[in-house]
C-alpha cells in the first residue's frame, strides 16, 4: 500500500465508479466533498489545525503544494477575502460551494496525480453498447480505483473505527467525510453501522477535533436525497422479482438492462453470441463466456451477466440480446 | 489523538495495530478480527479496551503462512491445527 494524502484516500473512495465525462448530482456531491477534505488535509499537515476552533489558511496555499490543494485553497482565500483566522465550519461551507469549474479543476488534479501511481483509471461503462443509449459518439467512461489499494484503505478505517484502541485524525476526518457525502451506510454494514455511531459520539466526547468536526453539516438535503433515491432504485433493480419487471420496462434501471442489438434476425445462439462480442470489444470491455447455450452466461469486466435473447417491435423489429447481471443464488 | 503512520514507519515498527496490519497485509477486518478471536494470531494487550498490538514480523508471516494453508485446500480447523503443532515444534526446537 502506498502512502496516500487524505484527500487522496477519499477520492479513491469518493471517485469510484463515478462517470468521468460529465458532472452528474453524485459526482458533484463526491466533489464538493473532496474540496472540503482538501481543507481538513491542509489543517492536519499545518500546525494552524491546533486549535480547531478558529482557523486560518491564508498562507496555506503554498507554490510547492500539491497541485489540488492549489486548485482549492486560492480560489477559496479569494472567496472568503477576511484578514482574520475563521471558523472552521465557514471554511468547509466555502469549500463545499465552490463552483462546477472549480470542482472540475480538482477532480482533474486529484485523478491525475491518482493516475501517476496506477491507483485510479478510466474504463468504459457497459451502458455505453446499449442500442438505445444515446452519447452523440462520446464514450461513456467511468472511474475504476485499483481494488487492492481502495480496499486497504477501506479496511484500515473499519478497523480503527469499529476496534478498540485510539483513532488517528485521518479516520475521524473520513467519517465525516462519509457521513456528508452520504456514503456512511454503503461504507458500514447494518451491524456495524451502531458501532459506527457510537464511535463517532465517543469521538465527540474525547477528541478536539472531532468535536470541532462533527457538528459541521454541509451537505445539500436535495442533493444528497436525490442519490440515496438512485441508490436505492438500482438496488431494488438488483432483486430478482424486480429484474423481471425492468427486463420488460428498462426504463427504469437501464444499467441493469443493456440491450445489444444482432446484425440479422432470428440468428442462432452462436451468431448471437459472435455480434455480442463484437460491440463489447468495440466499446473496450474485457470478454470471457463462462456457458454457451440459447443463454449464455458471460463475464464483462469481473461482472458475470445473462444474455437473453431478445425482440424488440417498433416500427421495425429489432433482434438482439439483453445483458441481466446474474444473481447468485 | 494521533496522526496515521506512514508506511516506512509502520514497516520499521516492532508492534502494529489492527488497522496497520489491514493496511500492510491486503487482509479485511473481519478476517484479522476472526482470526485474533479464533486464537490463530497472537497479539499483546496491556489493559481491557486498550488496542491490541501484533508483533508485526510475527504475525505477517503467520497471515502468509493461512494464506497458503488456505490455498492448499485445508479448512479453518484444519488451519488452527496445523498452525498449532508448528507452534508445539518450534517449541520443543528451542
């Protein structure tokens, strides 16, 4: 595992599986969130971050920081334009209502300098072959953190949370990092998520900066609604009676749906699964068939789909196929 | 409260915590956890509710050593039984 900055570590988490093109309602919550963990960095490593109560980063942005933190803190300090140590809460509160461009700015620096160490790539998102996804020829792309280094990271803050013993500050930043961006439950299993919280109180009590930290709410209510909903909806999807249902209506889960359209009508199993392959590997996905048959049961990128034949009548009939994840059973 | 070590130091230390062991082995919490409980890694306590601390040297070569033991087609009390008579040779050897 490689020695990763804090805001390093919650982008890794934060960035993925987040479309990398374009700024969607998750993503921009995921960003606004790192802004503010560029803050929380900044204190950790200066020795301004002693007192918690009143803050000051004015000579903060250094030319020798890393280039995100730059990307942060100046247009921030502009922002603010006060001659006096602040609040740590209207820190965070200028940081987390930093513009679209601004936050675009930092997603770019963070991924390229998670890019320089292998830690976070691009990969094609498998919506991008369905037939009735329309991108104007620009590939639906997505982020892949590396899954051993976002484990390691994952597993050191269960651990330290959810064991006895101290807390480092890192760990009582990202809970609250996670607890803003609203990932706190997908982070925490339901038996955990007490322990979690209790943590998090016993935190309160005893730490000064968590003391300082925990009361601060910045997160948009709107914001943060319309991902649990999202969240939500493509789990349910996920649930067998309910796949059923979006194999016929689509529309409501098209990530777990795609529709990959064949060259020819009523072509067999084996053409089928030829045409299949052809548009996945032209949309740069990696491809194995696990089972042949009228329903082939095939792997694209570590995630294993059912491909059912399918027909679908407008104006003309279109014959294809529909990828359904497989649920184990 | 303290700040997270970095890895140098955590790999020039004689006793990690939990948390560090996660970090330098790739192993989950949950499986360090169950195997602490299962008596099949050896940690040092001084007081209740203080932070177990492994003898990192130790107890790493001991994860590799389930971790191929586990590969090797053996089942968790098949793994305790074999960690455990490793155990009684090397103290008979010394």
């Amino acid at each position: 595992m490689k020695d990763l900055t804090l805001t390093q570590s919650f982008a890794m988490i934060a960035l993925n599986a987040q479309n990398s093109k374009y700024l969607t309602t998750v993503k921009k919550i995921a960003l606004r969130c790192m802004a503010a963990s560029v803050i929380l960095e900044t204190l950790l490593d200066s020795n301004s971050g002693t007192s918690w109560t009143a803050v000051d980063l004015r000579k903060a942005a250094l030319p020798d920081s890393a280039a995100y933190s730059r990307s942060i803190l100046e247009p921030l300090n502009k922002k603010i334009n006060s001659a006096r140590a602040l609040s740590l809460k209207r820190y965070l509160k200028a940081a987390y209502s930093l513009s679209g461009r601004r936050l675009k700015k930092l997603e770019m620096s963070v991924a390229d300098s998670l890019r320089e160490q292998d830690l976070l790539q691009e990969i094609p998102n498998l919506l991008g072959c369905d037939l009735y996804f329309d991108s104007s020829g620009v590939p639906y792309m997505e982020y892949r953190s590396n899954i051993p280094e976002y484990e390691a990271i994952t597993e050191t803050i269960k651990a330290e949370v959810l064991d006895n013993g101290p807390v480092t500050d890192e760990a009582i930043c990202m809970l609250w990092l996670l607890r803003e961006s609203g990932s706190f439950s997908d982070f925490f299993s339901l038996n955990d998520l007490e322990t979690a919280a209790a943590r998090m109180n016993e935190l309160y009590l005893h730490s000064p900066l968590a003391k300082a930290l925990y009361p601060v709410r910045i997160h948009h209510s709107a914001e943060l609604a319309a991902k649990q909903f999202l969240h939500w909806k493509k789990s349910v999807f996920k649930k067998p009676f309910a796949a059923g249902i979006n194999f016929i209506y689509p529309v409501f889960e098209r990530s777990q749906s795609v529709f990959i359209d064949t060259e020819a009508w009523f072509s067999n199993a084996d053409k089928r699964l030829e045409d299949v392959e052809t548009r996945l590997r032209k949309y740069g996905h990696e491809f194995t068939v696990l089972h042949a048959g009228s329903v082939p049961i095939i792997k694209i990128d570590n995630l294993v789909y059912k491909a059912v034949p399918q027909a679908i009548y407008g104006r003309v009939p279109i014959h294809g196929v529909r990828l359904i994840p497989r649920i184990p059973f | 409260m303290s700040r997270q070590r970095t890895m140098d130091a955590i790999l020039a230390s004689e006793y990690v915590s939990i948390g560090e062991l996660a970090r330098i082995t790739g192993c989950r919490y949950s499986t360090l956890k169950f195997y602490t409980e299962e008596a099949m890694l050896l940690f040092e306590q001084a007081e209740q509710n203080l932070t177990r601390r492994y003898r990192r040297e130790e107890t790493v070569e001991r994860i590799q050593r389930i971790k191929q033991l586990k590969e090797s087609g053996l089942n968790i009390p098949q793994i305790k039984e074999a960690l455990q008579s490793c155990a009684k040779q090397d103290g008979k050897q010394t």
